[in-house]
C-alpha cells in the first residue's frame, strides 16, 4: 500500500462530496492549488541562471510539473537588480508613463536622442512572458562571471494532472500546511458546481468565505515568515495586513 | 473487481430487471448496446465530469456479434444509473409485459441518481 501525498485531501474529499468522481476532485484540487499559489506566492524557489554576454532572453529553470507565476526579486553578484519600470532605472510601466524622477516636469527635459541612458544598456531585468527573463545590459566579463539569481514564485503546471505520482512535485511541507485552505478552497468550487449530486450553495459560499480569509492571512505570513503574530488585522477597512 | 465492468455484464443485469433471461430472448442484445450507448450520450449530457479527462464518449458497435467483454469506462458510483436508464428505454417499446409508468420511473431514476444523492 502506497500513501501519497494528495491521499488526505482527496480522502475528505470523497467523504464530503458524495458522488464526486476522482478526476473531477483531482481537477479542482489543481484547480485552487493553482489559485492559491498564484494569488499568494507561498511557493518559491531561488534559479539562477548563467549569463551569456550579449544575450537577453533567458528560459527560467523550474522544477517538474511547476509553472512560473512570478519574479519576486533578483540578485547579481550578491547586489540587488531593479527590474525594468522601477524608479531606479530607466521609464517603462504598464500604463507607459515615463518615470517622474526622470523627468520631474513630465517634458522631455532631456534629450535621450543625444543621451547615452538606454534602457538596454542598464542592467536590469523583465518578465513579458512567465517563463522567460529578459535581462537587459549582459556585457563585460565582470557581468557573466556571476550567475544571475531570481527568487521566482511557482505554481503547479497543467502537467500535473496527467501524472500519476500523487505529489505533483509540491513542496512536501506545504500538503500539512496548507490542508485546511486547499480543502476549504475545493470544497467550495465543488459545492457551488451547478445540478450535482453534492452541490449545496449555502456550504459553497461557507467554504469559499473560509478559503479567501485563509489565503489572505497566508500571503501576508508568507511575505513575514513563518513568526508567530506578525500578520495583523487592518481597521477600520478590513483584511490581512 | 465492481460490478458491471463490461457490456456482458451490463446486458445480464438488463435482462434480469427486465424478466428476460430465457432463450429467445424478448429484448435483442444489439437493442439492450444501443440503448447503453445512448444513456452514455445522456450521461455526457447531464454529468461532463464522468467523462474526465478527455471526455471521449465510449460508444459500443452493434453491428454483427455484440462483442461482451469490451469494458465499459465508467465510475462504478454511477453504474447502477445505467442499467436502469437501458431497462426504461427498453420498456418504452409498446410491449404487453411493460407499461409507460415503469418505464418513466426508471428514465426518472436514471437523470435522478445523476444529478441528486438517492439510490
């Protein structure tokens, strides 16, 4: 007899959801593990990634069945990189307004045609899609001697629900730790479900209430660490802080 | 091993609510797979995720020698549904043995054990 890791989760699955065939508990099972991990970052992994002078985009390294979600922040060399957008550098944010402290008037008091500040000449990095880097400014020998380290946020990839391992390469930790949010969280997509033999609105919106307060409590611990009474309640406007 | 794995013994279980199982049979087998593979189209119809993750449709040839030891893909929670969907439609024949309330009860307890929790 094997015991695998998702057996907890699914075993009080089937007892609370009578009817529920497996596939469809394991399905939205990976359904609000992918929620979870995408709204609140718990699951993380520092990649680094050898720089090649001259080369921009760079595949991030993940670990099997995990998708990227995120870059929390990055390293070279032990210092910090800004990513592209931040004050730091040069002016690119998702509403395309220059940066202010820039151009502190909002005109072209500079000329950038006649500037050597180019954005591709600074050394600092994007995500335009999840599973590549894009890191501007890779020249020099000093630049490729150091890997470039990325904490990058995960979440499980789509591979998952063809694997019949059981763990879906989550951290092990994380199945005791997060069993009450992903079971609330499954719990109430499966009741809400429309003409069911288990769907029950009352206890859809109960569990669905359970699993967003959990989660927000979870994404501020996860930011602090796991310290006993760091997150706290903001008043009067309400939610984890 | 659940009961009911292939289409022989969903026709043996058929024909024993049905009262058919003396030679010649009442109800051909060719009839009792078709009305199997229509309650499969009833089924994805009513309940997508028991055809999960594909959602292929299995479907059974009754063209010639019903082949009775093909499995039938389905969660054994929802077998019984089946049979009994089979024995209504078969029942919904104008037949001398049958009548239409029998044979409404069991349509009705089929799209019941579908969407609600009863036996």
């Amino acid at each position: 007899m094997t015991c695998e890791p998702t057996d907890r989760l699914l075993q009080t699955l089937r007892v609370r959801t009578p009817g529920a065939p497996d596939p469809m508990l394991q399905l939205e099972l990976f359904n609000i593990m992918d929620e979870f991990f995408r709204r609140t970052s718990a699951w993380q992994q520092e990649s680094p990634i050898e720089l090649i002078e001259g080369q921009m985009d760079y595949p991030i390294p993940t670990p099997p069945n995990a998708t990227v979600v995120r870059v929390l922040w990055a390293k070279h060399n032990d210092l910090p990189v800004q990513p592209a957008g931040s004050s730091a550098v040069a002016s690119q944010s998702s509403l395309g307004i220059l940066d202010g402290q820039l151009q502190p008037d909002g005109d072209s008091i500079i000329d950038f045609s006649l500037s050597d500040i180019n954005a591709s000449n600074i050394f600092s990095w994007a995500l335009y899609r999840p599973d590549y880097l894009t890191i501007t400014g890779v020249s020099g020998q000093d630049v490729v001697a150091y890997p470039f380290l990325a904490q990058i946020a995960l979440s499980v990839a789509r591979s998952c629900l063809d694997a019949d391992c059981g763990d879906w390469d989550v951290p092990e930790w994380m199945w005791d730790m997060y069993f009450q949010e992903w079971l609330d969280g499954t719990q109430a997509r499966l009741y809400g479900m429309m003409a069911k033999p288990w769907s029950n609105q009352t206890l859809a919106a109960y569990h669905a209430k359970r699993f967003r307060d959990r989660m927000g409590y979870r994404k501020q611990e996860i930011m602090k660490g796991f310290t006993w009474g760091q997150p706290g309640w903001r008043f009067p406007k309400g939610g984890w802080v | 091993m659940p009961a009911l794995e292939t289409v022989g013994q969903y026709i043996t279980e058929s024909r024993r609510l049905l009262q058919d199982q003396i030679v010649p049979y009442r109800y051909p087998d060719t009839d009792i797979v078709d009305a199997l593979n229509v309650g499969l189209l009833e089924a994805r119809r009513l309940r997508a995720d028991l055809f999960l993750p594909l959602f292929d449709l299995p479907w059974f040839d009754t063209a010639g020698t019903i082949n009775t030891s093909l499995p039938v893909p389905m969660d054994p929670q929802y077998r019984s549904a089946f049979v009994y969907y089979v024995v209504g439609r078969m029942q919904l024949r104008d037949d001398e043995n049958t009548t239409d309330q029998r044979a409404a009860a069991m349509l009705t307890k089929f799209v019941g054990q579908m969407l609600t929790i009863q036996s």
